[in-house]
C-alpha cells in the first residue's frame, strides 16, 4: 500500500523566524540567500559543492535549527520509493490513475508515496518531502510545475517525468496524449452533429492541457468556417467549477449550444446545469462533450461523449521511462504523445 501524506495550508510570513520544529529545506535556503538545489548539495558530501558554501549553509541551518533527518542517513542508497505528486484528488478519473501507478510501481519493485498538495501547491512542504525521504524518482500529476522543486530533483540526481501535461520551464520527460488533435475532434464532432454556437470550458487557468484542447477546439472551429465560439475558465477541475462555469456561461447574452469541457468532471457538473439549472435537453438543445473517458461519463446519468485519454498507456509508458532514467542517469529528457479516441454517447446530436 501507498504512503500517503496530505500537505496542510500553512501561512508562511517571511519577516520571522520560523520555529525549530517547521524548518525546512526552503527556510534554509532563505536564511542562507542561496538556491533550495544549493542546501541539498551542501548536505550531499558526494555532490560539488564548495567549502565556502558548503559553511555558509550549514551556518544557516544550525541558526534555524535545521535537521535534515532521513535526508543524511538515505543519501548514498536507494530509497526503493518513487513520490507521485498529486493535486486533482477532485478528479473521480485520477482514483484508477494512482490505483494503476501505485500497482506498476510494485510489480517493478518499488512503493509509492503519494505527495497531496492541494490546489495551492506549497511548494515548501512538497520540495522538504522529496528532499527528507530522498525518492529514486518523481512522477508529477499536478497542473504545474514549479522550477525549484525540478531544481533540487536535478541536484540530487532524481529523475522527473510529468504525466498528461507539458511544461514549458522545466527540462523533464513528458508523458501525455495529444491534447490538440482532442480539441479538432470535438470541434468536428460538433459541427457535424449540427451546432452553430461554441464555447470551450477550461479548468485551471494557464494549464497545459486546457491551453492546448482549447487552441485544437478554436483552430478546428476557424478552419470549418465557424464565427461563433467563446471561453470561459472554470477556475479548478471539478463538478461544482463545471456547473458553475455552465451557467455564467448561459447567463451571458448569447449562450451558446455546443459545450467543449477540458475534461469529464467538468462536463458532468456543465450537463446538470444544463439540465436542472438551465432546463434546457440535451442534445437537442445543447451537445457536450467532455475529455479523459471516466468511469461516470458512459453510465446512464451522463452517457458523455468524450475523448478518451489511453491513461493505463500513458501510466505504463511513465513508469518505463522513469525507470529508464533512474538506471541511466546520462539519458536526455524525452517527451512521449499518445493518440486519444473519441468515444460518441447520447450527448451529442
């Protein structure tokens, strides 16, 4: 069974000390006025570091009453832990996601520990858990990346791979569907079913994933000669956002009739809208089509159509290539796309 740990919110006031007790790598860092990767080199007696910072870090960590704990007994051996990073636990598909990561990562030899880290990532808690129990390798699902938690992998010689997303910061392995071909599919969905008005509903503003299925959506949508679409962004990947967004959407002066949701959650939260909120039938009156092919979207409630990601693919394919880069540290970062399908249900005409 998984480890799990759940990242509570904690303020964080730069002007005080923190206490003893809640130090972490990150306070060192401040303290010390150097990079996060510096501290682990400083406590890494293999990794190039020198003398000067190397004391100038552990000075700091000392005044702060700093202890690396794990992190200076684990660092020269294999942990045989892999973290995987979460933050969409809102996301009913994401439940066979992590049941099939954590189940590959045994049979390969290796137990998970799963880092959740909410919607407002604290990077702080997260870069301190990879850090104190020194993983072989990190498979991130979040809908972000942050640099310094990339930086202080790279220095610690622990390898990353991103799961169904891009980043465009960061060098690491990237393993996801084609989100823009998933976009044209919806779009000539739609149009061919008949539909005249779009919008496209995106769930965390600046993902990739939303960026990208809803630039295929728009570009389809132009090319087929279309002159009415519209955006709106959810704000986060779950029912209550889809339903929500749905009906801003529909109190807007020209609702439209067709509904591209950046995934299933979304559009099964924008289809009771539709239906309850709004009364209006589906798909007579509205078409849906929603993204990844979850468990709900092809029962009776919803019968979505959808764009179904090939996740048990895309988990395999994470995990090979993690452990390809944790066997051969020399290996470049490497991006891996997938073909998606679209599965066609009672919510489109």
């Amino acid at each position: 069974m998984p480890t799990h740990y759940s990242m509570p919110k904690t303020a964080v006031n730069s002007s005080s000390k923190p206490s003893s007790h809640n130090v972490t790598i990150v306070d060192v860092a401040g303290h010390a006025g150097v990079s996060v990767s510096a501290v682990s080199r400083a406590f890494n007696s293999e990794a190039s570091c020198s003398p000067a910072m190397r004391k100038k870090v552990l000075k700091a960590a000392t005044e702060l009453g700093y202890k690396p704990n794990r992190l200076a007994r684990g660092l020269k051996s294999r942990s045989n832990l892999v973290g995987i990073l979460v933050t969409d636990f809102e996301n009913p598909a994401y439940l066979s996601i992590l049941n099939d990561f954590t189940s590959t990562l045994q049979r390969n030899g290796y137990h998970s520990l799963l880092i959740n880290v909410g919607e407002d990532m604290d990077i702080r808690e997260a870069v301190e858990l990879v850090m104190e129990y020194h993983v072989d390798g990190l498979i991130v699902t979040s809908f972000s990346l942050p640099a310094e938690l990339v930086n202080v992998c790279h220095s610690q010689g622990t390898p990353v791979v991103l799961f169904a997303r891009r980043s465009l910061n960061n060098a690491v392995t990237v393993v996801c569907c084609d989100n823009v071909l998933a976009g044209r599919m919806a779009a000539d969905s739609l149009s061919e079913a008949g539909y005249k008005k779009f919008a496209f509903v995106g769930g965390v503003e600046g993902s990739s994933t939303s960026i990208e299925r809803q630039r295929g959506f728009i570009t389809r949508l132009v090319e087929l000669g279309h002159q009415h679409w519209q955006v709106i962004d959810a704000g986060r990947y779950s029912y209550d956002a889809g339903f929500d967004a749905t009906c801003r959407l529909f109190g807007r002066s020209d609702p439209p009739d067709a509904l591209f949701f950046a995934d299933d959650i979304l559009a099964c939260g924008g289809m009771d809208a539709v239906r309850y909120e709004l009364g209006l039938a589906i798909p007579s009156q509205v078409g849906v089509i929603g993204m990844d092919d979850m468990g709900l979207a092809g029962t009776r409630a919803y019968q979505l159509s959808t764009v179904r990601q090939p996740f048990g693919e895309m988990v395999q394919e994470s995990v090979s290539a993690l452990l390809r880069h944790m066997n051969d540290a020399s290996l470049e970062a490497q991006e891996v796309v997938l073909p998606c399908e679209l599965v066609t249900r009672g919510s489109v005409k």
